[in-house]
C-alpha cells in the first residue's frame, strides 16, 4: 500500500528540500482535538493506514490525560497486531571519532579539545568484533564521525573486514551505517559493500533553529543534510533511516517533522524510511545547549506512542541512551528494534586498548550498560521475543518491492520464525542455563501459539528447523 500524501506547500520533489516550517507549525496551530476526532484517528491507524499531517497534529494536540492514555493503549495494541511480540537486537561499533563539524551537542565535535581522538585500526575492528561475536550480537551498526577519512571506500573497506569476521559459530550478518551523508557515488559504493540500512539523523528539522546547534563543517548545510537520503534513493540504496535528537527544540514540531520527511521519501521513491529513531539529548563532554527544550519522561512516551500510531509499519528504534525502566516502558508503545551489551567508547567491547571509562572518549553518555544477556532475560521475562533476524535483507527483501507488513501473514511466515530460529542459535552458542531454559519456554510458547494461527504444515517445518539448530545446524531462515 502506497501512502498518498496531502498536498503540501514545498511539492515533494527528487532531490529538492521539503520542509516547510511556517507550513507545520501552521498545521499545528489550526488542528484542534476534539474526543470524537482524536479517536477517529487512533482507529484509523490501528486499521494499519498511515496518518497525514494533520491527523498527527490531532494526536500532537490531544493534551487532555484520558486522550493520552488512549493514544498510549492504541500503540500498543498497534504494536501487537502489526510486530507481534518480536524486539530486534542490535549493536553499535564506534570506528572513529575524529570529526570537523561542530555541533553543540556532541562530544565529537571539533571544538572539543578534551576529545581524545582515535580511529579503530583494522586490528582493532578484529578484535571488537570478535569481542562482540562472542556475546552472540548478530547485527551492527557501525558510527563515524564526519571526517575526509571517513569516506565512502573507507566504510565499505570496514563493512567487507566486518562481514569477514567469524569467531567460532559468531558472524555479523548485518552492518547497517550511522555516518555523515554522502554523494550518489558514494551510497552505491557502499551500498555495493552490502550495508543494511543507511541513518542519517536531521537532528533537529528547523531549518534556522538547525543553524543555532551547528556552527560548523559539512553539516551545517541543513539541505544537504536534508536531501542526503534522496541520494541514497538515487543510488539504488533504498533502505534507510531517519531521525530527530529531541531536545534540541519542540518535540511536538520534530515529531511533525519525521512524519513530513517519510511523506517526502514515500511520494517520491515509493517507500518510507525502513526505521525511525528519536534519540533525546544526552549528556557529553563540554555539552553547550542553550534554550531548554528537554523533553521530559511522559512527553518522551507520549511521542514514541504517537510516532507509532503515526506510521504503522516503520520500524522504531530505542536505545541505551535511556535507562532500563524507562525503556521497559517505552518499549511497549510501538519500539521494534532495541541495542543490547552497548558501549560507546573506542575499543571498549574487547577492552583491548586497555582505558579508563572517561566521557571525554564517548559521544555521549549512556543510561542503559547492561549486557546483551541482561537485556535479553529482561525481554523474555516479559513475554517478549528476542530476534536477531537477518533474512529480509539476505534474500533481497526491501524497499519500493517489499513492505514486510503490507504483505497479509508475512510476519507469521517470516518474521517470527526466523526470530525463533534466531534467539534457538543465541540459547544454544551463548546463553548462560537460566537464559537458555527461559528462551526455550518462549519459544515453546511461540510455537504453539503460531500452530494455532497459521496451518499446521507451517508450524512442522519451523519445529523441524528448530530441531536442526539444536542438533548444530546454523544460519537457517525463512
Ligand atoms: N557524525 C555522523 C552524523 O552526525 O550524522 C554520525 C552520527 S553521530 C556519531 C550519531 C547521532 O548521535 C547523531 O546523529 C545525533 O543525533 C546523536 N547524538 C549526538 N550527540 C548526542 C548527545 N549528546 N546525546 C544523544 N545523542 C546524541
Ligand atoms: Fe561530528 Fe556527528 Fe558529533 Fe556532529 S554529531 S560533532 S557530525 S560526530
């Protein structure tokens, strides 16, 4: 199903800015909620239909605390009917921290003179990923700084050494890219070293309030920024991720935001970001913010549940910069993909480079340093299950040809399956006993729960792969 936007002031043009701010805060000044409305859309959306501009206002603007809580109720049934009870796990790998922007809000930026700068040598890469092999993560997102060194070759370089990788039954599977924007030329070459998905956060979607927070580099161009994802479009790179850091102006505005840019991108190449993150501002070394825009824990959930309901089947992606309750909770509202055992500092996962914990190494500071363990028997405690899936990309399954929820029974085919035979190869290579006997028990469950959902020939061959992965076979996917 393809979303037809409304008719917006800026067309929706390859390649061309798309943001207009008088044009959203327009649409949130003249949007008032009244009940009946607000729960017109919630139902629209829980019928799996994308909302336009103005219904996401309606949800913005409902501040009456019955609306909320319905707002809440409706993501997280939402959740349920379109992922089911699925959490993707992931790690990030910070490779280089040298950086000549200078954004205010990071601890990378140029300015920065206490950042002690490094850059992984490909021994070091080794080494972390082992590292991260041997605690069972599958997928990775790797994270630059914007650096002449940090071109195109020398990302698809560090995917292609990445994918290389195996420590006895450990592999990466998927390398996804957080990285400065980069020209057509260069999405394809990396995009030809098989990365995942390509994030390009626009931080804040305020063109002059944009300028207040990046004083410097590259990235103070807020178009370029803008339109570096319709480059990867041009590149043939189509799987791609967008995001805004909250706090740094009105959430409710970048909220509007993130829901224009996936108009933009779905109008024009017809398919939406594959993920949406909502980092909020954390602290940094010599952080130097000015107006407070904090957003604070209830807002936090309260936009999480409306970006859900917002955009049904795009992927949502929380991570350690929050603590564990807060993530806990906010999971339930409509978070797909989470980050597990995640450490920010240079060479931290092998600790090969033998350092004291220090902010002046991190970007930023992390609320969440649990293991992948932890977080996993977290997960399973709460009915949740734990995937490390890696199928849909493998088998060439993205952007404009494939919408894993547009497609009816796709994820009672694919996805929970493939997450089963997933968290089987993590209970059996890693998991410490408790792990592995509580992982089972949930895949038992699972398993029987999808004999009753789908026929029963389905349910026989996931039993007799399941049964493969406990007798040593790996890598099997639907
Ligand atoms: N240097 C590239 C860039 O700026 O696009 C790569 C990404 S940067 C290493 C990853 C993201 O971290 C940024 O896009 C920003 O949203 C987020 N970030 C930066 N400083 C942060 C802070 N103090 N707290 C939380 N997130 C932060
Ligand atoms: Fe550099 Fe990215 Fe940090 Fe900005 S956010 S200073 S570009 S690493």
């Amino acid at each position: 199903m393809i979303f037809t936007p409304e008719k917006c002031r800026i067309p929706d043009q390859r390649m061309k800015p798309f943001i207009d701010p008088d044009e959203l805060w327009d649409i949130l000044n003249e949007t008032k909620p009244d009940k009946q409305a607000v729960r017109d859309v919630i139902a629209k959306s829980l019928e799996k239909n994308r909302l336009t501009l103005r219904e996401t206002a309606m949800l913005i603007n409902a501040n009456d605390p019955e609306l909320i809580e319905e707002i809440k109720e409706g993501a997280r049934e939402l959740k349920k009917r379109v992922y089911g009870n699925r959490i993707v796990l992931f790690a990030p790998l910070y490779i280089g921290n040298k950086c000549t922007n200078n954004c205010k809000y990071c601890g990378f930026r140029a300015s920065n003179k206490e950042a002690i700068r490094k850059t992984l040598t490909d021994q070091e890469i080794v080494r972390e990923v082992e590292a991260l092999e041997d605690n069972g993560q599958k997928r990775l997102i790797l994270v630059y700084g914007e650096h002449p060194e940090y071109n195109a070759e020398y990302i698809a370089d560090n995917v292609r050494l990445v994918y290389g990788i195996k420590k006895g039954p450990g592999e990466i599977r998927r390398v996804n890219i957080n990285a400065a924007p980069l020209d057509i030329d260069g999405f394809r070459i990396v995009k030809e070293a098989g990365i995942g998905t390509y994030q390009i956060f626009q931080e804040t979607y305020h063109p002059e309030i944009y300028k207040t927070y990046h004083l410097g580099g590259k990235k103070r161009d807020f178009n370029y920024r803008l339109t570096s994802l319709d480059r990867a479009q041009e590149a043939g790179l189509d799987d791609v991720g967008i995001g805004a850091l909250f706090g740094l102006y009105d959430w409710r505005y970048e909220v509007m935001g993130l829901i224009r840019h996936t108009n933009h991108l779905e109008a024009c190449y017809h398919v939406g970001p594959h993920t949406i993150s909502f980092p909020r501002i954390q602290n940094a070394s010599m952080l130097d913010l000015g107006k407070d825009y904090t957003v604070n824990d209830e807002d936090f959930a309260r936009l999480v549940a409306i970006l859900r309901l917002a955009v049904p089947y795009t992927g949502m992606i929380l991570t350690a910069r929050e603590n564990p309750k807060l993530r806990h909770e906010v999971i339930q509202f409509g978070v797909s993909q989470i980050d597990g055992g995640t450490k920010l500092e240079l060479g931290a996962y092998s600790d090969s480079l033998n350092q004291e914990q220090d902010l002046n190494r991190e970007q930023f500071q992390i609320n969440d340093d649990r293991s992948l363990n932890e977080v996993i028997d977290e997960l399973l405690e709460n009915d949740y299950l734990p995937s490390f899936c890696t199928a849909c990309y493998r088998r060439g399954r993205t952007g404009e040809h494939f919408m894993e929820f547009s497609v009816p029974g796709f994820i009672k085919r694919f996805c929970s399956p493939n997450a089963m035979l997933t968290l089987a190869e993590y209970l059996e290579d890693y998991a410490p006993a408790d792990t592995k006997a509580a992982g089972w028990k949930v895949i038992e469950k699972n398993l029987n729960d999808l004999r009753e959902q789908t026929d029963e020939k389905n349910a026989a061959e996931l039993k007799s792969r399941l049964d493969r992965v406990k007798a040593g076979e790996r890598d099997i996917y639907f």
